[in-house]
C-alpha cells in the first residue's frame, strides 16, 4: 500500500494536537477552569472524526494488495 506523505503527516499532525489539547483540558480541569476545559473537549471530539476521514482516504490510495 502506498501512502502520501501529505496524509501521514496531517495525522501526526492531528495527533500531536489531541495530545496538547488533552494535556491542557486535563490541567484546566485541575484548576477548575471548566470552560476551558470544555473547549477543549469540543476541539478533540471534532478532530477524531477528521482524522478518520484522511485515514479513509488514504487507505484507499494504495494499490488493490489491501483488498485480496
């Protein structure tokens, strides 16, 4: 299977974001910051679905080996 470097680097991409963004909904929880901590909860739920779709597509970029 081929992958696109474009592709493998927008989910490292997105998964260095839900890292930080899961560090820091954890430390505004922690000090009682729950707006923040809210925002943040917003921001990875909407980036898992991203994520999921740019797997999808690059799943099927590669050749027909996947689908023997």
């Amino acid at each position: 299977m081929k992958r696109s470097f474009l592709g493998v680097f927008l989910l490292a991409l997105i998964l260095a974001i839900n890292i930080v963004t899961t560090q820091f909904m954890v430390h505004q929880f922690f000090y009682e910051h729950y707006t923040n901590t809210l925002v943040c909860v917003a921001l990875n739920l909407l980036l898992f679905p991203v994520a999921l779709l740019i797997y999808k597509k690059e799943i099927h970029k590669g050749g027909k080996k996947h689908e023997q």
